[in-house]
C-alpha cells in the first residue's frame, strides 16, 4: 500500500508490531477522552483563505533557540523506540538530521545519548525527567552536554504516571533484550514486571513527586543548555515558567497519556501564548496529523511544533524510511503552500 498520509501509518504499525508495543505507543490515559480530543480540536479551527498571491517562492526555514532549522517541525521525545524497529533512536536521529530538523531524545531511550550523538550531526534535545536520586540527574545532564546535546526539554506533567489501561491490561514491561540505556550503569536500566504497568512501578520507585518550582530554578546552576518547560497548558503556568527562568515553553498533554480531560494542546495554546507575551518562544505537541495542523499551531502563535506518535508508528512500518517520509509530508503537505502566503 502506498502511504499518502501521515496518519495511515498507525494502522501499518498495528499490523507489524506485537499488542504490547503498539498499546503503549498509541493509548491515551482512562477513557481517552483527551486523546481523541488532541486530534478532533483541529477540526473545529477553520481557515479564511486568500486567493492571487503569489506563492512560487515559500521559505518554511526556522529558527529554535538560534539554531536555524528547514521547517517549524520538530521530534517530539518517545521512549522505548527500539520496540518500534531494531534501529530506534538511531534510524529516528538520522532521518531529523537528514530533514534539517530537531530531535529529542527521551530520558527512557533505548539508546544513550552517546550513541545518538555517534549517529552523526545534528542539533538534538534532550528530554529530561527528574528522578529522586538527584546525583542521577546531574550526571545525566552533564552527559548530555557532552554528548553535544543544545536543550533540555524538562518534562514536568508526570510526577505519577497517568493510569494507562491498556498498559494494566497487558502488564506492559520492557522486552527482555532492551534496556534505559542512559540509566544502564546506574542500576535504573531495567524495568521488573508487575501486577499491573511495570513502567508504572517505575515510575513510583524512581521519579520525584516533590518536583516544584524551584527544581526549575536548580537545574539552570548545573547546565549552561537552555531549559524548555514542557507540560503547560495554563497562563498562570506559563508565567511561572518564565519567572523561573525557563528559555522556552511547550504546551503539551503528554500525548494524552496523563491527566485525562484535560484540554487538547491546540486549544490550550492560545492562552500560553498571551501569557507568555512574546518573552519565550512558546512550541505545541500533540495531535499533529497534517501540515495544516502545523499551520493551525503557527497561526495561534506557536514557534514551532513537535511530533510523536507519527515518528513511532513510521519508524516501525519502514524504520528510518518511515521516517523521513513522515517529515517530507509534513513539510511538503499541499494546502500550506496557499496558506503560508503573506496576508494583504
């Protein structure tokens, strides 16, 4: 089958990948009420298109945080991607280099961040969960700047995990032959079964509940990168992530997979954005299908998008190849090319 869409790849992932795996990367947390609504809110935003302009010449370069980058799409993190394709995190690194474009990688890789950074150039992110054994965090952060890494992407929605059914359902745990390889030498690499979510148990053993504010604040007198809050989705949040001195905001829901009936990220975007008035570059996750969604995000004032769900799914119908096919649609999906016209 010939894939047109970015969206097609789920079903080809569904087919290829064992139940396990595929519930993990595409459900949401209880009813799924969010999940849906991430991808369903775009549908309810219209567009006022204008018609003689032209259009022959589209530039859709960017800048992130100086880095200059080919379009305003970026890798969202998601762990775990090599029980998506034997090649993971590699093929994904490759294919955003190859793109022009960010990668960031998840603190719960199954490949390190010295192995991602060996894959070749590229300006990469790293995506950070604080864990209670603070030493833990330190040095991986210092191995990430190392490694060449130009952002931390602190992830701060999942002091407990969201309850994940099918995850219970399936007393989801890692693969024997795959392992956190940035926790490997700290004993944190491997994940035990459970009565329900291995993962869940985890996550109650290792991640610090205590996470506040001042954590932020903390993180910046052990790195020089630039921290990127990621989770927001209220005004009020937003404001504290500035005054906490975060260089850059991500509006996200976790892909769904935490706090149910909780706001779509697009709609929630537009709120974030007049608070943060213009003083960070404020970016969206989630639900991102077309490049009609990117431009939805641009248009509410959004510096940029990054995309999830659609990197694993392709990466394990057509690994690497998948891919860079998901990124060539977004970037080259038909209707923005009339819409990222100049307004008259």
């Amino acid at each position: 089958m010939e894939v047109t869409n970015v969206s097609e790849y789920e079903a080809i992932a569904k087919q290829k990948l064992p139940k396990m795996a595929f519930d993990y990367y595409a459900s949401g947390a209880e009813d799924q009420w969010t999940l849906e609504e991430n991808r369903n809110a775009f549908s309810r935003i219209l567009f006022r298109p204008r018609i003689l302009i032209d259009v022959s010449k589209i530039d859709m370069a960017t800048t992130v945080l100086g880095f200059k980058i080919s379009m305003p799409i970026m890798i969202a993190p998601t762990a775990f991607q090599k029980m998506a394709h034997p090649e993971g995190e590699y093929a994904t690194a490759r294919a955003a280099s190859a793109a022009g474009t960010i990668m960031t990688l998840s603190s719960w890789a199954t490949s390190s961040v010295e192995e991602v950074a060996s894959t070749g150039p590229g300006i990469r992110f790293f995506q950070l969960y604080v864990y209670k054994d603070r030493n833990v965090v330190a040095q991986l952060v210092r191995r990430a700047e190392r490694a060449g890494f130009k952002a931390i992407a602190l992830t701060v929605d999942t002091p407990r995990l969201g309850r994940r059914e099918a995850d219970i359902k399936n007393r989801f745990t890692l693969p024997p032959f795959l392992t956190l390889k940035n926790f490997e030498g700290l004993n944190l690499g491997t994940m035990d079964k459970a009565n329900d979510s291995g993962l869940a148990s985890y996550v109650a053993g290792q991640i610090d509940r205590t996470l506040s504010w001042k954590d932020v604040e903390w993180l910046q007198t052990i790195t020089k990168l630039p921290i990127l809050v990621k989770g927001v989705l209220t005004a009020e949040d937003a404001r504290l992530s500035i005054q906490a001195g975060a260089a850059g905001i991500i509006v996200s829901n976790h892909g769904a997979r935490q706090l149910d009936y909780v706001p779509s990220t697009i709609m929630a975007l537009e709120e974030v954005v007049k608070a943060a008035q213009g003083r960070v570059p404020v970016f969206l996750d989630g639900g991102v299908r077309r490049g009609t969604d990117v431009f939805k995000a641009l248009a509410l004032g959004a510096s940029g998008i990054f995309i999830g769900r659609p990197v694993v799914f392709s990466l394990a119908a057509e690994g690497e190849a998948g891919v860079r096919k998901v990124l060539q649609m977004l970037h080259w999906d038909p209707p923005r090319a009339r819409l990222l016209a100049p307004k008259l």
